[in-house]
C-alpha cells in the first residue's frame, strides 16, 4: 500500500508558476514509478509527467519545457513545477504511484486543484 498527499495547487494568473508536491508513506525506492496526471472538468484524467525509479522521465507535449517533475528521496516526496501556466492547464491534478510486484497496483493521491484564470 501507498498513501499519497498531494498539496501545492491553488489559482493563478496566465504566465504563472506553482509547484505541487505529493508525499508518498514510503520510500521511493520502493516504487517504481511515479506520476501527474491532471482531469479537467468534461474530460478524461490524462497524463501529465512520470518519473521512473532510474530518474527517467516523460511529459505530455502539451507540457514539454513548461513542466518539470523531481523527486527529493530523502523526504519520499515528487514534485511538478509547473510555469508559464495557461489556462488550459486548469485541472484537477493528481499523484499517482506505480509498484510492480508480480502485478501492477496503481496508487492514487486525493488530487489538488489548480485554477489558471485572470
């Protein structure tokens, strides 16, 4: 089992930055892999950024050079910063967590709202 709490999100004016933060109840070592994913209102949750347990990481093209996701093992947390916010950005976002044990379980954090808006 994995909790996850997000917090960070918030609103924001276009051209913005925010950082969100998902700490996780163990150690990322023990995860394989980590992610953001975002839902906005009418549509489906999608992804947003991963982060493997090597440190490789993907985003979304909508995000690419907008976007960052690192994690700080230390403190079992992963972090998305996020600039230049528009307002199609405007989602909730959650943590996810995926650990592969013979199978794979996907964990799930509460989600953080970030508003972009003027």
């Amino acid at each position: 089992q994995v909790q996850l709490v997000e917090s960070g999100g918030g609103l924001v004016q276009p051209g913005g930055s925010l950082r969100l933060s998902c700490a996780a109840s163990r150690s990322l070592y023990t995860i394989n892999a980590m992610g953001w994913y975002r839902q906005a209102p009418g549509k489906q949750r999608e992804l947003v950024a991963t982060i493997a347990g090597g440190g490789s990481t993907t985003y979304a093209d909508s995000v690419k050079g907008r976007f960052t996701i690192s994690t700080d093992n230390a403190k079992n947390t992963v972090y998305l910063r996020m600039n230049n916010l528009k307002p199609e950005d405007t989602a909730v976002y959650y943590c996810n967590a995926r650990v592969l044990v013979a199978r794979i379980s996907d964990y799930w954090g509460q989600g953080t709202q970030v508003t972009v808006s003027s």
